[in-house]
C-alpha cells in the first residue's frame, strides 16, 4: 500500500464499517455487479441533472459544486438518509478539506429518492472529530490485516458480504 490519502469514502465507511475501510485502502474491490451498487450509481447519474457533477479536489470527489449567493455550496447526494450520520461526517470532511485549501463552503446531503435535504456547516466540534477520524483510519489501514467482521444491518446490503461471511 502507498502512502495513504484519507478520503470521504473511507470517512463514509469508518463510520459504519472499519473493515470496509480497511479492504477500500487496501483495493480489495467491493462486487461491482452488486444491486446496491448498481443502484446508488443510477441515483447519481440520473438526478440532479443541471447541476455540475462529481468534481476532484485533491483527494476528494464532491457530486455537486454551485456558486449559490457568494459562497460555493457543495452537495453530497445518497441513495438513502440509512445513514445519515456518516453521510454528514463525509460531507463535513468534504467541507473541512476545502476549508485547508483556503475555500470556505456550505454543504447540503441530497436523498433523491426521498425528496430530502440537510444543510451541514463546519463546526469546531466536526473538525476535531474528523481529526481524530483521520488518525484512526491511517491506523486502520497500516494494519496487516483487516479487522475482523462484525455482524452489523449493514452487512445485508453490504457488496463485500460474500468476502466477510462466506
């Protein structure tokens, strides 16, 4: 493995499963021809069609960027609200990577399917829990092996369950 970049996807996963992020850094591959994947991917593409997509900044992916009065919002968008606190913790960590690059933004998580919307902000607090996010990931992932499974309700919809459970 090469030097690590902690990332919002590995913010995502720390937050409902440490050995997915473990397996991510690593590039064990989820299974692509996953439903769940399939879906999430025609969510993306197929909603929120005018606004730009899926730009990089350093070692980030952000789904949507806008200039909306004077400030640059970014949006993250998701199949579902399941998971709200690590959806918020990802784009919270979108928001802190931009703020160390001298760009301040505002966020909104986006649930197409549920015609919902959540602002999120940066907060003192965020940073420091993201902070602590980052060491623990890189921890995670210098390991020589994953963490073991542990059975979560996760796990159902997971496309690495055939890797942990079989």
């Amino acid at each position: 493995m090469e030097d690590l970049n902690v990332n919002g996807t590995l913010i995502w996963y720390y937050y409902v499963c440490k050995r997915e992020v473990w397996l991510m850094a690593h590039s064990i591959s989820p299974d692509e021809d996953d439903e769940n994947i399939d879906l999430g991917r025609f969510i993306h593409e197929n909603s929120y069609g005018r606004k730009t997509k899926e730009i990089s900044i350093g070692n980030i992916k952000v789904d949507i960027v806008e200039e909306k009065d004077g400030y640059v919002m970014i949006g993250e968008m998701k199949k579902s609200s399941r998971y709200i606190e690590s959806a918020r913790n990802q784009l919270a960590y979108y928001l802190l990577q931009l703020e160390r690059n001298g760009i301040t933004a505002k966020g909104t998580l986006m649930f197409p399917k549920e015609k919902k919307r959540e602002e999120i902000e940066l907060t003192k607090e965020l940073v420091k829990k993201l902070e602590e996010a980052e060491k623990d990931i890189i921890k995670i992932c210098y390991e020589p092996f994953p963490p073991k499974p542990i059975k979560i309700n996760f796990c159902n919809k997971c496309a690495y369950r055939e890797f942990c459970w079989s």
